[in-house]
C-alpha cells in the first residue's frame, strides 16, 4: 500500500523522475530527505542556487549522458578506418556500453538533485504519471536539450582530428560518413511508420523499467538501484532494438548532437533527411512511446500515488 506524506521545507525541491520524489508537495519518497535537502538557505548564493540547481543538475546530467554515448559512437565508428587508428577500437557491443554508462553517471550525477531525468519524454512521462510539476517541464526540457548540444560539442573537440581523417579532410562533413556518430538516422530499408514504430516501442519499454525500478511496491528501493536499472534497460534496448533507427529514446540526445552537427559543418541536410525525420521519429516517437508505456503501467501495475487534475489519489495493492 502507497503511503503519502506531506513535506513542508522551503529548501526541498519539488523532484519525481528514477532517483527522488516531490517533497515540498504531497508525495511518496523514495530517497530520504536528507540527501536531497539543502541545510543552508539562508545566504544569497542559496537562495540562488535553490532555483537553478534542478536545471543545472539536469544539464550536467545529460552532458554526461552524451559525452559517454557519442564518445563510445566516435571512438568505435572513427577506429573502423585504418586513416584514424591501425586497429578497430571496440564494436557494436563497445558502443551500448557507452551510452549504458552514460546514463548511469548520468542519472547519478544529478539524480539527488533534480530526479535524474535527463530526457524530455521522462520528463514529460513523469509528470503525466508521477506528480512530477508540469510548471518544471519546459526548463528541464531546456536543460537537457542544452546539456546534449554541450556534450556533443565536447565530443566533437575532442575527435575533431579523427574525424577530419575519417572524412578527408576539415572542410568535408557527410551524414553518412560521421553525422551518424552524433544524431540519430534510420536505415534505407526502414518506412517511416516502422522508424516511428522501432522508437515508439523502445522508449515504451525505458519507461516501464523507470516506473518499475521505483514503484515501491517491489519492494525497497536503494539509492543505487535506479541508475543500475537504467544501465541495464539501455544496454538492452541498445543491444535489441537499435538496428534499425539507432535508438535514439530521448528527444535531447538527438535534437543536441542534430544542432551541432549543423552548426558545424554538415548543413540542412541533418534536418531535411528524410522529410523531417527528426521531428516525427527521435522527437515524437520517445515522447508518445513514453506516455502510452507509462499509462499502461499505471493501468495495469501500479499502485502509487496519482496526480489527477490537482488532487491526489492512492491506490492500494
């Protein structure tokens, strides 16, 4: 049976996602209070820091996120030439484990302080199903969207010289040839319905594990056991379900890397592909598959605490 308490502190932060739940409104918790308060709030830079420490953590998180997943892409992709390295430096394996590693640290990095989210279709998933405040959503959103376009940046810097040797030469920069290490694109093969399909399907199955891995009703809940899941499921649905559209399953990890690739030389194309394939497929796809793959939890499993319109209900087992 759900419990719900009724926080008041005005140092608590109103976060639900994988790692941590709202405390300064009616709400199960996950983690104690003591690893998500703040105890000065008195000084100015509290104060401050108070209101921007969710976004910040959120885009620190997901620059994590990015650094590991697109570094594993670049140093597996960018090693498969003999221009760049005399041997292949990992495969297909190699560069699951680096986004599964991404998200862990990811989640980890900034789970105490904003949730952890660092994707908006969790975001938005969490705040249809989890009380997470709808108020929040648009600079969580902003946050990681920016923390991805960082981390893509980061990584661009860091392989820039591989990847001219990968190309060319500095002035050539093809979707085809290194585009596809940074954002995401679907196979020649693949119709639209069924790239909208493989990521609607992914990103249903990332949600369930979320909702899952902190529905409390499983049992007790270690700090450690949301990012462990994540781990797993992406590393999962990497191995399983990425042929075919590379499983994009956050709208940020592909919309950030998209911008800069754009920004630094490969042009419109990383929008125009396939008649705005970034829109409809790694935007819309993570966003729907988490909505219908979290209600279906709700619905069938779940038996926390609900937002409906601005009351709560709890659900017994």
């Amino acid at each position: 049976m759900s419990r719900i308490v009724n926080k008041h502190s005005p140092c608590h932060s109103e976060t639900s996602s994988t790692y941590t739940r709202p405390t300064n409104e009616m709400a199960v918790r996950v983690i104690p209070s003591g690893l998500t308060e703040d105890p000065q709030c008195s000084s100015r830079w509290s104060r401050i820091r108070k209101h921007i420490r969710e976004p910040t953590a959120e885009f620190l998180g997901t620059m994590v996120l990015v650094i590991f997943g697109c570094g594993g892409n670049c140093q597996v992709g960018l090693s498969s030439n003999t221009a760049v390295a005399a041997t292949p430096k990992g495969e297909f394996l190699s560069l699951n484990l680096g986004w599964a590693v991404g998200i862990f640290m990811g989640v980890l990095v900034s789970g105490g302080i904003s949730g952890g989210h660092v994707n908006p279709g969790v975001t938005l998933a969490l705040a249809s199903f989890r009380n997470f405040p709808w108020r929040k959503v648009p600079y969580y959103i902003l946050a990681q969207t920016l923390g991805a376009l960082c981390g893509s940046g980061i990584i661009y810097a860091n392989y820039y010289h591989a990847i001219n040797a990968y190309e060319g030469g500095s002035n050539i920069r093809t979707i085809s040839g290194t585009g596809a290490l940074f954002a995401t694109y679907a196979a020649d093969y693949m119709t639209s319905m069924s790239c909208f399909f493989s990521e609607f399907l992914a990103s249903a199955m990332l949600i369930i594990s979320i909702l899952a891995a902190t529905d409390k009703r499983n049992g007790p809940i270690p700090v450690w056991l949301p990012p462990a899941t994540l781990f797993i499921t992406v590393l999962g649905i990497g191995l399983a379900l990425s042929m075919e559209t590379g499983a994009a399953i956050n709208p940020a990890r592909d919309l950030g890397p998209r911008i800069l690739t754009a920004m630094v030389g490969y042009g419109k194309d990383v929008f125009t592909f396939r008649n705005q394939y970034w829109l409809w497929c790694p935007i819309l796809g993570p966003i729907l598959g988490m909505q219908v793959g979290g209600l279906a939890y709700v619905l069938l499993t779940s038996s926390e605490s609900i937002r409906v319109g601005n009351k709560f209900t709890a659900e017994t087992c």
